[in-house]
C-alpha cells in the first residue's frame, strides 16, 4: 500500500480542522468576552476565563485575580464567576463570604445578571456587523450610472470594444437601470454571444460590442455543494455541459434544472486549461420573499458580470448600517428556515452540525482571506442566536429564569432549576447527535 497517497487527503483534513477550530476560538473568545468584561462593569467577579476545556495548556492571573487560560480541547469555552459550582454558573460552591455575594452571579443584581448573561449573543452580533461592515467598506459600491472598469479574467474569447468609463446606458435596446422594470435585464436579453451595448463615453453615445452580460464564470462556491465537491473553484469558466457548449449564466441554469439531478459533466476553462468534472445537481430549498422557501435543483456556484465596475468608498457610518440590515437579514432567513424545517415544509438537511460546520469552515478559507472572514461574521451571527433559544444551558435559558425571577419576585427553586438544566442539556446533545448523523449519514 501506497502511504503517499493519504498524504494529499490528510492534509485537506488538517487544513479544514484548523480553520474550524480559528474560526470557532474567534467566535467563542468574543462571545466569552462579552460575558467577562459586561460582568465585570457590572461588579461581578470572573474567577476563570478559558478558552477550550479540558486539560490547561497555557493560563495566566492577570491584576484583577482572574485566571485566563487555553485549554486543550477547543471546541468552546466560558467564564466562571465568582463562587459558581461550574462553568454554567448553575449554583454556589458555598465558598463565598456573606460580605462578597455582591461579587457573585447568583448575588449580583437582578439587572446586572441580566446584562452579564445577555452579553455573549450580543458580542456576537456586534462581530457578525463589524465583519459585514469591514467587507463593504472593503468591496465598495458600483458607482451609479454603472460604468465599465476592466474586463475579468476570463477566456480569450472574451473580446469587448468597451473602454474603462463607459457608461452604460442599454443594451440592445433594453435599458441598463429602469426602476419600473418587473423583470430582470438578464432575463430580457436574447441569447447571443455577442451583445451591443449603449455607453456614454466623453458626453457621447457609443454603441460597442461586448460579450454576454453574465457569462458562465464562476464567481462564488457553496460550500458543501455538488460544485464544492467537484473541486470547482472561484473564477473557472464552464464552457460545455455534456458536450453542449454555453456562454449564458442562464443557458447554465436552464440545463440544471432540466437534469432534476441527474449527473452533468461539465467542461471548465481555468488558467488557460480546460478541465471536466462530473457532477450531480442537489434539491435545494432556497428564501423566496414573504418568508416562503421554494426547492429547486443546484450545483452551488454564483454567477457575474463579464466585467469589474467601477466602485466607490463607503464611509463607516453607512457600512455598519448597511452590516446591520445584513445581521437583520440573515437571522430572519435562519429562524424562517427552521420554523419551515421544524413544520416538515423543507428538508432538515438545512440544518448543519460540527462536521458540516467544520466542512463548510475548510471551504471557505479554501476561497481566500475575504470569504473566510465573512463566514467567522455569519458563524457569529448564527451562534449568538442560537445562544438566545430559551432552552436551559443556553443563554437564553438563563435570561428565561430571569424573566419568572422578574415576575414572580423570587428565583427559582435549585431543584427546578437543575432539573431543568438536565432536559436543556439533554436537548442540546440530541440535537447535536442529530446534527452530526444528518451531516455524515442522512446529507453527506
């Protein structure tokens, strides 16, 4: 046996464990973080704040008598407070003077608990819009009127009479920006190769001749789609389906669809080779506006314009409301997708674990700095909603006891309370068992 042929496998498996465990330290350090210094504003003492559990590897005892350290098994991490039977700050270990229960969670405030607890989700959210709002700002936004930049890196066929700083104005005869149009350009255009555009260029109207609006090159790879296992990757160029040559994004879309899952060989040009791959297209359950979701067939690549338009700055204060209404947006998208899961409406193959999380996390670093960073934002997003659930052991199942503790005057009897943690924790493994079967077994 050949052990050199494990070693190109062994190394993708190493690479995708790295970037979940940077990706997951990063998101659990804020999230951790939150909790310590919100607490310690708000009087309570941090005893603890570790990174991973298990075995310590590193820590260190800073001025305020906190131990900060790094644990060998990073897969999460917490904060214990002051006098705290454990990490979940679920009871006292009755080590704690009369005179300094005002330093403790359980003898902090009713408010001060409450902002403590609240801070980890929050702290993810307000990574998830500093991400979003790094990457507009990065990207910038197409100027407006869109005006020609340069042409991609595409094949040599890709010709254009386009100039940087044209104008666009239409294309044949179909205007570039109309307000009151119900369907999309793309769409109107007729299928041709090669498409007359209508450009401003010094204060004159110009026809010039330029490829199809959006060709079929790759701009983006789902992560965890049939593309993503074909090895497709960001700037290829699918030149033929089973021998059938395309230039339309469109003609691409039309084809996959029409093959309802049936495996496509497709014919890709990358850096001047030409490459075939097979692939078999996946039902996809995919957001339609009001809430709805709609299952169609996809192989998982985005598509873009033959062009790179010029761009603008975006200035801070905008960005971060612009990260903010993309925060908005997906967790309305999560929790409608998983009303619609929990409801039977869409597959629960939606619903990833560990494993496809740590798949996912491979991939995208695979993609570059920029698409790596943006999932640590979307990841983000994801577990400081997910940390607000009212289930017991979650945040959310901390505030749920604050809110009767508000109501009825009184906290919770230590006995309710354990009993249930114990369902809450029990609920969290099972999913957690059923996320890792549905990524291994039921949606590889």
């Amino acid at each position: 046996m050949d052990l050199m042929q494990f070693v190109p496998m062994f190394g993708n498996f190493a690479f995708m464990i790295a970037a979940f465990v940077v990706a997951l330290s990063v998101i659990v350090a804020i999230h951790e973080y939150g909790h310590y210094i919100v607490g310690r504003w708000c009087g309570i003492h941090a005893e603890v704040f570790s990174l991973g559990f298990g075995p310590v590897l590193f820590s260190r005892k800073d001025k305020r008598g906190t131990e900060w350290q790094i644990a060998a098994l990073p897969l999460g991490g917490f904060v214990k407070f002051l006098g705290d039977a454990n990490a979940a700050s679920v009871g006292s270990d009755g080590s704690v003077a009369e005179v300094d229960m005002r330093r403790t969670m359980l003898g902090a405030p009713l408010w001060a608990r409450v902002a403590t607890v609240a801070a980890g989700p929050i702290f993810n959210f307000v990574l998830a819009i500093a991400i979003f709002a790094g990457s507009i700002m990065y990207q910038g936004r197409a100027v407006t009127p869109v005006t020609f930049g340069e042409l991609r890196d595409l094949p040599p066929s890709y010709t254009t009479e386009l100039q940087p700083g044209d104008v666009f104005l239409a294309i044949e005869g179909f205007p570039f920006d109309d307000p009151d149009r119900e369907d999309m350009l793309i769409d109107l255009l007729p299928l041709e190769e090669r498409l007359e555009y209508l450009v401003e260029r010094d204060g004159a109207e110009v026809i010039a001749e330029g490829p199809f609006l959006m060709p079929t090159a790759v701009a983006s790879v789902v992560p965890r789609s049939a593309a993503d296992d074909a090895n497709i990757r960001v700037g290829d160029v699918i030149t033929a389906v089973d021998g059938q040559g395309i230039f339309a994004f469109t003609q691409l879309q039309e084809l996959v669809l029409a093959a309802e899952g049936a495996p496509l060989e497709l014919t890709l040009w990358r850096d001047g080779r030409e490459l075939t791959v097979t692939l078999e297209p996946r039902a996809t359950d995919e957001p339609r506006p009001g809430g709805t979701f709609e299952r169609v067939y996809r192989i998982g690549i985005g598509g873009q314009f033959f062009f790179d338009a010029q761009t603008e700055a975006i200035g801070p204060v905008e960005a971060v409301g612009l990260g903010a209404e993309s925060l908005w947006n997906l967790l309305t998208t999560s929790l409608s997708a998983l009303q619609h899961m929990i409801v039977g409406q869409i597959s629960t193959c939606n619903l990833s674990g560990p494993v496809g999380i740590a798949e996912t996390s491979g991939s995208m670093a695979e993609q570059g700095a920029r698409s790596f960073i943006w999932f640590i934002g979307a990841l983000s997003a994801a577990v400081g909603l997910m940390n607000l659930f009212p289930i017991p052991v979650l945040d959310g199942g901390h505030l749920m006891f604050y809110a009767y503790e508000a109501v009825a005057r009184r906290k919770p009897s230590e006995k309710a309370v354990q009993v249930f943690m114990f369902v809450g924790l029990t609920l969290i493994l099972s999913l957690m068992m059923f996320t890792i079967l549905n990524d291994t077994l039921f949606c590889p």
